[in-house]
C-alpha cells in the first residue's frame, strides 16, 4: 500500500490522487526566465486543475564539459525560487548536491531533491531526511528499480517517511536510456509515492560530446503510459525555446506546447484512478 506524502491542502501525491506537476527549465539561466515561466506554469496548471510544484536548478554540478552554464549558485538560485513561491504562490523544489546545502535549501524548497547521481550517498540522504521535508531521490540510471528499497530505508530510519521515488530511465548501452515501466509499479510496490521524469528519460547523456543530447519527441508518449500505470507525479522541464536553452535543451518541451502534452495525461490519469 503506497503511503500519501502531504505537502499541502492541494498537492498530495500518492494513493488515488490527481497527479502533481513538477515542472520548470533545466537551470535558472536568468531570473526573466525563471519568473516568466513560472507565470506561465502557474496559469497553465490552474487552467487545467493540476497541482503543481515550481522546479529550476540553480547548479547543475553534474554537466558534461567543465565549461558548462551551471547556473547562478545556491545563494542568489534560492532568492530566485523565493520570489516565485511568494510571487505565485507556488511550492518550489530544486536539486541539492552537498550534504551541507541541505538545511539552508530547506528554508526556502518546499521539496528536496536528491540527483539520480547522487541517490546512494548515505550522508546526502540523511542531511536532507533530518530537514524534514519532502525528500524526492530520482533512481540512479545504473540502479535497478529494486535497488531503491536501501534508499528508501535510509531515509526512513534518519527518521523522515516524506518519501518520493522518482523514474529517469535506466542505461542501456553507451548514451542510450530505457524506461521500464514495470520500475514504476516495482518502486511503487515499496510504499512511497513514484514519480515520473518524463525528460530526463529521453535524454542520450553525453550523446553531442560535450553536451547531452536528447528527444524531445518522446516525452508526450512516455508520460502517457506513466499516468496508464497510475503513478502520482510526472516532472517536466520546460522552456520558452529549448533550442537555445543553455541545459538539457534537446529533452525539454516547449513551453507553448505544454498544454496539448498535458491535457491527454489529465484525461489518463482521472480514467485509471476514478476521478
């Protein structure tokens, strides 16, 4: 039985809820980008009666090339995402990398994110279990869906049952990924809410040389058969123009297309769960 996580009134995940929206460009290339996007989510979403949470990045500590855009840094990133939770009213999440961000991303993330890279770092875990709030851990491209369960008990018993799991694809061969949709069930089958990261799973890591490349064109079938197995969230990064986007370019939507992914998804997901 997959225990609901409770972030507020209107976003809970789990169980036979809507599912949530976690959405929002790669990195915070400026903060126009960034405000002007999630105005757009924010609009969006209330139209079409989606929970949603603002996602950005403000370091990007994992690019190909050293002399990748990582993004403005902790201090002025999270300033940023402070603007839009009290902008929009929105809840905002971004990635932590270092076990002593966690506390200070806590004062202003309403959810924590634990990188695919980084999901096995035991004091990572632990530093962000101890802020006591949401922690979502994306499953490592190198892990087996089963695999999670150690996660999921290092939290745990750091003494945090605020749980997210989320798909990213799995490696299959050299810069390829695979979504197995069997891991969402199988994720899902160890109690928490399962999320699914319907971007970063058509990415091709490291597929341009010093850049990764990715296809787009497949993120609106793949989330379509997360939201037929039921999951309770789908994360998206957006962008006005990915083409010129300065991260993860070639795996992101269009933010004027957005509406026309989403709406086949609402349709899905109020189908399997009754709504």
């Amino acid at each position: 039985m997959t225990q609901k996580v409770i972030l507020n009134d209107t976003i809970v995940f789990g169980g036979m809820e809507p599912f949530v929206l976690i959405a929002g460009p790669c990195v915070m290339e400026d903060e126009k980008l960034v405000m002007e996007t999630a105005e757009h989510l924010k609009e969006l979403t209330t139209k079409l009666n989606i929970p949603f949470i603002f996602k950005a990045s403000y370091d990007k500590a994992n690019r190909s090339s050293i002399h990748s855009f990582r993004g403005p840094g902790l201090e002025k990133g999270l300033e940023m995402l402070a603007k839009v939770k009290e902008t929009f009213d929105v809840p905002v999440t971004s990635d932590i990398h270092e076990r002593a961000q966690a506390i200070v991303a806590a004062e202003v993330l309403d959810v924590l994110q634990i990188p695919a890279f980084l999901c096995r770092q035991t004091d990572l875990l632990v530093a962000a279990a101890e802020t006591g709030k949401i922690v979502n851990v994306k499953k490592g491209q190198f892990l087996a869906p089963w695999d999670m369960k150690n996660v999921v008990t290092k939290l745990r018993e750091s003494g945090n049952e605020q749980i997210l799991l989320t798909e990213r694809g799995s490696t299959f061969g050299y810069n390829n990924l695979v979504v197995d949709m069997r891991s969402l069930i199988t994720m899902q089958e160890l109690g928490v809410p399962v999320v699914f990261d319907a971007t970063h799973s058509v990415q091709i890591p490291g597929g341009n040389g010093t850049t990764t490349g990715g296809k787009r064109e497949f993120v609106p079938y793949l989330s379509r058969a997360a939201a037929a197995v039921g999951i309770s969230s789908i994360f998206m990064e957006v962008h006005p123009n990915p083409d010129e986007a300065m991260s993860d370019g070639p795996n992101m939507v269009k933010l004027a297309e957005l509406e026309e992914v989403l709406k086949p998804i609402v349709e899905i997901d109020a189908l399997v769960k009754n709504l």
